[in-house]
C-alpha cells in the first residue's frame, strides 16, 4: 500500500500537481515540476478528429479514424492520419481540395482532435489492476502504473519492460524506477529522463 502511494506522490510532483499526500507533509526542497515540452500529438486510429473548412458547410466533418489508420473526406478522399499531426493532416486536406477552386485558393482548413481515445497503453505484471487504459493525454511510465492502480508489494522495479510497436517490428525498453520511488523528490534531470508512454505499448511489470 505504502509503495503504491508513493508510486502515485512522485507522479503528481513529476507533474507538478500537489495530491493529498503533499498536503499532508511539506515538499521537499529540491522538488521540482516536470518538463514541459510534450511531444506533438500524433493522430492514432480510434481518435475522433473534427475538421472546418472556413466558409465551407458542406466540409465540415466528425471523423474517427479506422484501424487502418485511415479516414474518407469529400473531394479528396482516402487519407492516412494515423502517425501524423493535426497541421500534416491540414495540408493534406488543402492540398486535395486546389483542384476543386478556379483560382487554386482553398479557404483555410482547421484540423483538431476532438477526443484522442486512441491513445492507448496496456499494463501487465505484478500491478493491482492490469489492463488497457485510455489518459486523453500523454502520461509518463510513473503515470501509467499509477493507472493501473500502483505495483504489486514484490514487484521487481529495476526490471520493468516496456514493449514498443516500431515500423521496424516490436521493440524492448528497459527501466528503473526503484531508486525514484526510494527518494523523497525528482530533480529535474531525473524527471526529464522519465519514459513517455506511446500509444500501443505494453508495460510489463515482473
């Protein structure tokens, strides 16, 4: 119980996020926000994206993308989303639309994620709760094993796997986290150096 609490307090101070653990006992100094520079948001099948094309009702649209990672639109056709950003997507979109205008100019074309519900990651192991989970954002390994509901009182915490699907075929990611949750605060270097979680991988905890 005590490492699974401590699990979730380093998670919330890597995020800079005071929980109730904090309040009950001062921060410790050194104690540090995580970075902040998240990586762009890539389009990930499952994801629902809405589309306006200024003055242009008839283009407007609420898509969720396919397995495939793909999605119709008018005019334009197939287009694979899945692994690009909202702007890649704009431009493809603008792009199918030149020949549809005499003098070539598309009105501007506005591409967002209206709910990211395919970024996902599974966890297994020796966790309280093990499964698929769904953030709607990105979460760090810390986070991802606070979904889970914390680890199991003998998991190995230096022996973590995280299995990562690459265009290359399936990749392995070792990690620690036993030192981090012995210490009391995250300095930043340590904070930065905390694995982002991807959509599609699976924590493995021994």
């Amino acid at each position: 119980m005590q490492r699974a609490l401590a699990l979730f307090c380093v998670a919330a101070f890597a995020l800079g996020v005071q929980p109730v653990c904090a309040m009950q006992r001062a921060a410790p100094q050194g104690t540090i926000a995580a970075a902040t520079n998240l990586p762009v948001y890539r389009i990930n099948p499952g994801d629902e994206l809405e589309i306006h094309v200024w003055r242009e009702e008839q283009l407007q649209r609420v898509v969720k993308i396919l397995p495939d990672g793909t999605f119709s639109y008018p005019l334009v056709g197939v287009i694979k989303a899945a692994g690009k950003t909202s702007v890649e997507v704009e431009k493809e979109i603008t792009a199918g639309l030149v020949s549809q205008y005499f003098d070539g100019k598309v009105p501007n074309v506005t591409v967002s994620v209206r709910n990211p519900s395919g970024l996902q990651f599974s966890v297994i192991g020796k966790v309280k709760s093990t499964g698929t989970f769904t953030p709607g954002r990105y979460v760090t390994l810390l986070e991802a094993l606070s979904f889970a509901g914390g680890t199991d009182e003998f998991a190995n915490l230096d022996n973590i796997v995280v299995v990562r699907k690459t265009a290359g075929g399936l990749v392995m990611i070792k990690a620690k986290l036993a030192d981090i949750l012995r210490n009391r605060s995250v300095d930043a270097e340590t904070a930065k150096n905390i694995l982002m979680i991807e959509s599609g991988d699976t924590v493995i905890v021994p």
